[in-house]
C-alpha cells in the first residue's frame, strides 16, 4: 500500500447482513427507593486507588438532593475530598471510624460488624 491511498474498511462488506447490537446488562442496579436514615444498612469498604487509601460507605438509599447535602457536610467535618456514585460515598483516606461517629449523629444504622 503506498502512501497516499487510504485503506477503506468497507470494502466488500455490507452493514446490513444481519448484525446485531450486543446488549450487555448493567453491573449496577441504581434502586429508586428512598428510605429513612434509621432504616439504611450501611456498611465500609477500604480500596487502593493509585496508590492512595480511599473509604467507601454504602449503599445509600437517599434522593440524589439529599446524597448531596449529606456528602458535602461530612466532607467539611472530615476536612477531606469525596464523591458520590452510584449509592456509594467514597472519601479520600482512611476515615473510618470518623465517618461511622458522624453518620451515627445523622442516625444512620451499620450493620453487624461495621
């Protein structure tokens, strides 16, 4: 092939011999159900992210207003960043026990263990 031709991909196939589009299901299930904070079972999880700590608390059955609300108050109290995806708060460092006094306060349940 020299240089100044290009390579075209279609040659001598037809888009419409019956192919079809891979549907692939979701990993997560966003819930719409939106409960009290006594009624939340909530639990911590730890990962590595580059190399950093990161803290999860989750699952969090909250309207997306009060997910806000609620994410930015315990970042100011912890002094920290953080995130909300997909009904999980994820914050920057190690913050257990912190977290689980101030989510406590907001009477938020743990479940056994947690």
């Amino acid at each position: 092939m020299s240089r100044g031709k290009k390579l075209n991909l279609f040659i001598g196939a037809n888009i419409d011999d019956s192919w079809s589009e891979v549907q692939t299901p979701k990993k997560s299930k966003i819930s719409s159900e939106i409960l009290e904070p006594q009624k939340h079972q909530l639990l911590f999880k730890k990962e590595k992210r580059r190399g950093k700590t990161v803290t999860l608390v989750g699952e969090f059955s909250l309207s997306k207003d009060d997910a806000t609300a609620l994410l930015k108050t315990l970042k100011k109290k912890l002094g920290c960043g953080g995130s909300y995806k997909d009904n999980w708060m994820e914050f920057q460092g190690e913050l257990r026990e912190k977290l689980k006094e101030l989510l406590l306060k907001q009477n938020f349940k743990f479940r056994h263990g947690h």
